[in-house]
C-alpha cells in the first residue's frame, strides 16, 4: 500500500508542478502587460523592477495554486483511468475511496500550507507592493538629457542642450518657469549635471546669466561667468520609501485583523452606551434598538403617551419635545456611526474567512478533479486545463459575489465567502459518490432517438 501512495503522489506531484508554473506566468504576464506603463520613463533600476513583480507573484500564487491542484487530479486521475489502472485497482480489491486517499492527504498538505501563507506572509507582501506602487507613481522620470529636446522635469526649469559627450553637456540653455518676478536665461558652452540625496547640482562653465524683470522691462542684468553652480531641491525626483503601519484588509495578517475586529467592537460598545444615556435623559429605558428607524417609533409613542397623560402641562410637553429632538439628531449620527462601523466590521470578517475558504477549496477541487478524470478517462493537459478552467471559473464568479454581498451586509461573512465552497462540496460529493458505485453522475436515455430514427428509415422506404 506505501508503494501505492507513493506512485499516485508522484503522478499527482509532476503536474500540480507543471500546471502551477503555467498558470503563473499566464496570469504573471497578464499582470505584466497591465503593470508595464508605471515602469516606463521613470528611470528605476532592475532590482526594483524584480523586487515589484515578485511582491505581486503573492496575490498570484494563492490564486493559482487552488486551480494548479484541479487540473493536476485531472490529469493524474484521467491518465489512470485511460490506462485503466483505476480498473486494475478495483479488480486487485483496492476501493476508490483508497485510491483517492493519497490525494486528498497532498490536498491537506496544499490546503494548510496555504493557509499559512495567506494569513502572514501574502499580507506582507501585498502591503509591501501597495507601498512600492505608490513611491514608483509618485516618481519623476529619470534624468535621461537627449540632445535638441526640451527637458521639463526639473522643478522650476527648463532645459535643452545641443550635443552630449560622455558626462559632459554641449551648448547648455536654461530657462526659467513658473510665476516669478523675473524671466531667467542661462546660456553656457558645457556642463555637467549630478544628483545628491536630495537635489540636483548642474555644473556650468562659460557662459552668461539674463535676467529680466517681468514688472520692469527696462531692469534687464547679463551677466558674464566662467564657472556657476545651480542647486535644484528634488525631493520627489528620486524613489523614496515610505515607511506607515496604515493597511487595508487585505494586507493585514490573521493578529491584525483580530485585533482591528476587536477594536471596533470596542467603539461600537461605546456608540451603544451613549444611545442608552441618549434614552434615558427623555425618561425612557437605556435600551438599544437594532436599527434608527426602530428607535424613532419608541420616542414617537412616548411623545404620544406623555402628551396624552393629563398629568403634564403644556409647558411639560413643550421642553420633552425640545429634549426629544435634540436626541433624535443624536441618534441619527450615532446610528450612522454604528452603521459605518458595521461595514468596516463585515469587510474584516470577510477577509478573515477568505484566508480559509480558498486553501479549503483545494481538498473539494482534489475530490471533483479525480472523479472527473476517471469519468472522461482523458489525462491531457488541455483537457484537464479546460475542465479545470471552467469550474474555477464558476467558483471564482461565486465568490466575488458572495464577498460582495458580504461586504454590502446582504449577506453574513461566512454565508456569503463559505457558499462557493458549499455548492463545489455538494457537487464533488455528488460525483466521488457515483465514482465510488462506480456508475455515470448523469444518465441519457437516448432509447426516443433511435425509435425516431427507426420511423424515419421506414419512411424513406419505397412502398
């Protein structure tokens, strides 16, 4: 029997390999194409480069490993079946559920595994890649000069040059830009440009200085140099990393977002306490109802019962409406702090289940890949890739959905992420079910189409 694992695992292990790197670099280049326009003209080195796209292979990865486990219980399980090794087994008394074992042992392994990396480590790595994004956006070109083109990316100036010699810049002009008081021209024969922490220094070398003012033409100063020395502050001209410990739910680790979700808790306990004393300072009881709309029809029947009983004056009734209103605009802005706080909530508790739901989708997929790859009895890669694609396609619409509604509150967290995983567990279940009977998951009758061909033929039939 160890003999026996050993064989599925390594016919399992070769294509969960061979389709996870494909299905990496279909989506890594697909990510690529659209990422490739924040790199062009920005002047970044390669480590950079490398250090954004192996952040993003994160994302990518978890995605593609569920799908990568689908195609390889395809493949594997429909070569054996081709090969009629799954009838082999059977004849030497070996039951599918047997067989099967091995691979759902490897689907645990994936499942864990992947749990693991979603809830520390993929946090990290998109956190660091929003991060890197945004100081590569913020990013001004790199100072490539080209000879006879105008150069507008230093701050305040403008600046073309004639001819480049190595580092040494040929018949150098420089105009000044922006609102100032004064129009500023810098001509010089050569110069050399260099970068410091933060600023720019250009070296310039014969030449002259003309300086106009724009509210006195008649002030005009020229003025002659042999060597001159502008220092431009460029703060943004170069890559600068931000370091802040602001995240969004999907970079946080499983900690985080435990420690945000009680947090918020926190908050909303203290909302609910002043919407008690908010109750209590009109005479009624510190009660909490569920919604606004709620809140609003207990005060109005206790604005009704008080103005009814006898006992109150007019002016009694008029200072209790006044205490009344002032607490409905109180409610109101607590309920929408409460509702806020709702969202936020919901949106945590959604990216906590997400770090389960998708790691346990790889045991369902190992299920439905290997009844469907004994049912086909196919064990190619494009067939087990177009089967694989279609169903995690479906599942994946199925989750974006759920996550939505979830998000929306149409929907509780776990209900709206877990119900993908819900139908694929009532479909793979279904199918190991037939597998194990060893009967078709779906039956035809086609016995109407060959009594309707039969009547034809005898139609045909001269008489």
């Amino acid at each position: 029997m160890r003999l026996l694992t050993r064989y599925i695992l390594k016919q399992l292990f070769m294509p969960f390999i061979f389709s996870l790197l494909i299905i990496v670099f279909v989506l890594f280049t697909q990510f690529l194409l659209r990422a490739i326009d924040r790199f062009i003209g920005k002047g970044l080195d390669l480590g950079t480069i490398f250090e954004y796209l192996f952040l993003n292979l994160g994302w990518i990865s978890a995605l593609a490993v569920p799908m990568a486990v689908l195609v390889a219980a395809l493949m594997a399980f429909g070569q054996f079946s081709e090969d009629n090794e799954i009838t082999a087994m059977r004849s030497s008394g070996i039951s599918f559920t047997t067989i099967i074992l091995p691979a759902l042992t490897m689907g645990l392994l994936v499942s864990i595994t992947l749990i693991l990396f979603n809830a520390f480590i993929m946090p990290e790595m998109n956190f660091k890649a929003r991060m890197l994004s945004g100081d590569i956006y913020r990013k001004r070109p790199g100072l490539n000069i080209e000879p006879g083109y105008f150069m507008d990316d230093l701050p305040d100036y403008s600046m073309i040059i004639r001819d480049k010699e190595n580092e040494t810049l040929k018949d150098v002009r420089i105009f000044s830009k922006g609102i100032n008081k004064s129009q500023t021209s810098i001509h010089s024969k050569t110069g050399k440009l260099s970068t410091i922490d933060d600023a720019i220094i250009l070296d310039l070398y014969d030449g002259e200085i003309h300086e106009l003012d724009l509210n006195d033409y008649g002030n005009y100063r020229r003025i002659e140099f042999e060597k001159h020395k502008i220092t431009i502050p460029a703060d943004d001209l170069f890559l600068n990393r931000r370091d802040t410990t602001s995240r969004s739910d999907r970079e946080m680790t499983i900690p985080m977002i435990l420690a945000k979700r009680s947090n918020i808790n926190d908050r909303k306990n203290i909302v609910n306490g002043r919407i008690g004393r908010a109750f209590l300072r009109t005479g009624m009881d510190s009660l909490v109802p569920p919604s606004l709309e709620a809140s609003q029809l207990i005060i109005k029947k206790e604005i009704e019962r008080f103005s009814s009983d006898p006992i109150n004056t007019a002016d009694d009734i008029y200072r209790k409406e006044k205490d009344v209103d002032i607490v409905k605009r109180q409610l109101r802005n607590e309920y929408n702090l409460l509702r806020s706080y709702n969202k936020s909530s919901n949106k945590y508790n959604v990216e906590l289940h997400k770090k389960f739901s998708l790691p346990v989708a790889s045991i369902l997929f190992i299920m439905t890949g290997a009844s469907l790859g004994v049912l086909f009895r196919k064990g190619g890669f494009t067939i087990a890739t177009g089967l694989s694609f279609g169903f995690f396609l479906i599942y994946y619409i199925l989750m974006i959905g759920g996550e939505d509604l979830a998000d929306r509150g149409i929907l509780t967290p776990m209900v709206g992420v877990w119900s993908p995983n819900a139908i694929l567990l009532v479909i793979a279940t279904y199918l190991m079910l037939h597998t194990v009977r060893e009967q078709p998951p779906l039956r035809f009758n086609f016995n109407f189409l060959k009594r309707f061909k039969k009547k034809k033929d005898e139609s045909k039939k001269p008489n």
